[in-house]
C-alpha cells in the first residue's frame, strides 16, 4: 500500500485517535496495528461483521 496516500489522508492520525479509546493493552496493540484492505472481498466480509 502506498503510504504516501496514508500520510495525505492523515490515517495514522485516525489510528491512534482509535487506539487512544482503547482501555486495554491488548486493544491499543489491535487498534495501532490497524491497515487498510484493497481486496473487495475482505472488506465487504469486514463490513458485514460491523451491521
């Protein structure tokens, strides 16, 4: 993935505004480890677990 585009859209601002919500160890590691999917069919399933 192009980080490039990542910088631009500010992403790594958003992931640690997540994490910073995140009560647990566990959950700030999950939250700042958080990419972005470009596969059609990962992110609809991503999608469908989130309704």
């Amino acid at each position: 993935m192009n980080t490039n585009f990542l910088e631009k859209l500010e992403f790594y601002k958003i992931v640690e505004m997540v994490s910073n919500f995140c009560i647990t160890k566990q959950g700030k590691e999950l939250a700042s480890n958080l990419v972005p999917s470009n596969e059609k069919a990962k992110v609809e399933q991503l999608l469908q677990e989130t309704r």
